[in-house]
C-alpha cells in the first residue's frame, strides 16, 4: 500500500479513494490471542458453545479488533510523515472466523492550515463489498515542507 505522505498533495482531491489493506482471514487463534492481549475474556469470541447458547452461530470477533485493523489502515496510510488524530470508528455487522477484512478510505476534505497539510478521511471496513463491519474517520496533518 501506498502511504498517503507518498502521494504529492497536488494528486489528492476530494472524493479520491485510496490504496486498500486486506487482512488475511480472522482465525480462531487470533481470536484467543487478542482476548488474552487486550484482556477481553468474552467466551463469545472464544467458544463456540457459549456463543451458540445464546443465539449466535458460533464465535464473531472482537470489535476492537477491527478497530485494530483500521488502525494498521490509517498508521500505513500516514507513513513516517503525517501525524493521525480524530481517528474514531463506529461498529456495524459481525466479522466472524474466516472473514478477510479489507479496510479502505476516501479523502473527504483537503486543506492548508498554518504550514499544514490536512486530510479529512472516511474509513471503511467490509468483509466483502457493501457488507461493512465498520466505518470511521481520521484526520491527518503533514507539514508542507515534509512534503
């Protein structure tokens, strides 16, 4: 993927969609190890059972695991360069294990404030086109003479 710092500002506009990251399938494993890590012990991202006695069909991952995945989408949009904040990200469908995510962008505003260069973006993740699992935004500032 391209970092957006790499793309002269010139060649930004408004409604330009930007390079996509897709993250390989969710596995069970990982499901485990981001419980263990992030301390979220929720059998229902771990065991099957637990998740089909209350109405699921089987395990579904963490939201924030998600959230993770567009987090890695906008730090590699960004590059060495630019400096995110306002990065936020609101959940929609389950992703479940065998879900590739793919997480995607488009600038919504461009502008120049005080020797700055700053991109306004919407975020999406989809587990398959039109099927979002999250959408977010991110702003992103890079100093014109880092350009």
């Amino acid at each position: 993927m391209k970092a957006i710092t790499n793309i002269p500002f010139s060649e930004l506009h408004v409604d330009r969609e930007l390079p996509s990251l897709t993250k390989p399938p969710v596995t069970r494993e990982q499901l485990v190890q981001y419980a263990g890590a992030s301390g979220d012990l929720n059998p229902l991202h771990t065991d099957d059972d637990f998740a089909k006695s209350i109405g699921m069909d089987g395990v579904i991952a963490h939201g924030m695991l998600i959230m993770g995945f567009l987090g890695q989408y906008v730090q590699e949009l960004a590059g060495t360069k630019a400096v995110i904040s306002n990065f936020s990200m609101r959940f929609g469908a389950m992703t479940k294990p065998g879900d590739a995510i793919t997480c995607s962008g488009v600038v919504k505003q461009l502008t120049e404030i005080n020797g700055n260069r700053v991109a306004e973006l919407e975020l999406i993740a989809e587990k398959a086109p039109g099927e979002r699992v999250g959408t977010g935004s991110a702003t992103l500032t890079c100093k014109i003479d880092n350009d």
